[in-house]
C-alpha cells in the first residue's frame, strides 16, 4: 500500500527540521516537538463532524488542516509518520484508570510502543502527559518538567503513573503490550463522540503543551500555566472564545 505520509509537510507542522534517522534522540525529539504544535481537543464532537480511525483522515486533519485531536487521531497520525521514518511502532489499548481504582474499557485510549535498542513508551494523545516518551523500564523514575513518571507491572497489565511536584504516584493508564489495529478502536471512537456519558461529548476542549507549561480553553474559560503558575480568564462571549481558539492555537473552526 501506498503511503498517506507527507513526511516533509507533517515535519514542518511540527516544526521540525533534525534528524529524521530512527534512533532515541530522533524519537524523543519528534514527541516533543508534537506535544508542543499539535493540540489535544475534541472540537469536531461539538460540531458533529465525525472522526474515524483512520490514518488518512487524521493526517488530513492534523497536517493539511493545522488542526489537533484526540488520542485516536494524534498517536494514529504520530504512529504513520514514525514508520514512514523508519521506527518499529506498536499500537496499544490502554484503559484510562479512574478515582476509585478501577479502569475504563479495552481500547478507551490509543498509547504507542516505540521498539529501538531499547522499548519506549510514545503518547501524544493524552494531553497534559510526558512531553518525551518513557523508557520500557519497571519502577524507575523519569524525571520530566519537575514531574515524576514510572512504569510499575500490575498483574497482566503495566500501570503508567504520574507524581506532580510533591505530591504522591497516581496512576494513570493500564495497558499490555497486545499489538493492535487502528479500528480495533473504532467503537471506543464512536462511543466517545456520540455518548453523552463520554466526558468529550460533555464540553470543548483544545489543550496544547509550551516551553514551559500548557495553555487550555475550555467552555468558558483559558488556562494558562506557567512554570507551574496558573492563570485563568474567563470567556464571556462565543467570539472571544474563537478569538482565543485563534490566537493561542491558529484553529479557526
């Protein structure tokens, strides 16, 4: 089959211009540069513009659109262009883990196994997450912005969890190394963007990682986070929130 990757123009959306050989540093560079060009948001839902899995769409969508998405989307794209460069890439199911200790459905979320001398963890689709993909490595902590990562087995599955500054591990997904297909998250996908239980369906969202924090729009209101100061303004009217969707991440819907 023919590839659906323009690798020049998905590398200039990102704002990337380094090596482009399937080594580590490459890896840690394009999931960096992702998280920091390409929003989380679920805009399309509100519109009821339909999303599918599908590389071709969600490329589309993120390259010639300049628009962002969801985990489907982001990491389905991401996973296009890593094995048009070269990388061995894995599709996993996660199951987003809840407050009460247990985890939403197979295939709730879309995360990456990245395969080089050694296994990386890549996700560009969980929003405010690792802006550089986790070593395969059990127990260890991996230090990122003043957060703490690490991987811990749980049985049959691997946890990912997350420490903020001063605070303990939380987790925040379970997955197995089971390699996937994209639409064997086809239902998930739809059950995100038509059920009024799916928190996308519940409000917009468009969430994008910078330098040195993350700026997010909601209904409502924008956050704005910098080296870990919060700073929120409210949105009163619908054309100040498209004109904020517009200046902070040049999304005109």
């Amino acid at each position: 089959m023919a590839s659906v990757v323009n690798v020049p123009a998905y590398l200039a959306r990102i704002g990337y211009s380094g090596s482009t050989d399937p080594t580590a540093d490459t890896l840690k560079a394009l999931h960096r540069a992702h998280m920091l060009s390409v929003p989380f948001e679920n805009l399309d839902i509100g519109l009821k513009r339909e999303i599918i899995c599908d590389e071709a769409s969600s490329l589309k969508k993120i390259v010639d659109h300049q628009r962002g998405g969801f985990c489907y989307e982001l990491n389905g794209a991401f996973a296009a262009l890593l094995r048009e460069l070269g990388f061995q890439v894995t599709l996993l199911s996660a199951r987003v883990s809840r407050d009460d200790g247990t985890h939403s459905p197979e295939f709730d979320h879309l995360a990456l196994l990245v395969d080089l001398e050694e296994s990386w963890l890549a996700d560009v689709g969980f929003g405010d997450s690792f802006v550089e993909p986790l070593r395969m490595q059990f127990g260890i902590d991996q230090l990122q912005e003043g957060r703490r990562f690490r991987l811990m087995k749980a049985g049959d599955s691997i946890l990912m969890e997350r420490a903020d500054p001063g605070e303990e591990y939380r987790p925040q997904f379970a997955f197995s190394l089971q390699a996937r297909e994209l639409q064997d998250f086809a239902g998930m996908c739809h059950y995100h963007q038509t059920s009024p239980e799916s928190h996308f369906t519940q409000h917009r969202l468009c969430s994008l990682a910078t330098p040195n924090g993350r700026i997010t729009l909601t209904d409502g209101r924008l956050i704005v986070t910098r080296n870990g100061q919060k700073e929120e303004t409210q949105i009163t009217s619908e054309a100040a929130w498209n004109a904020a969707l517009k200046q902070y991440f040049g999304i005109v819907l």
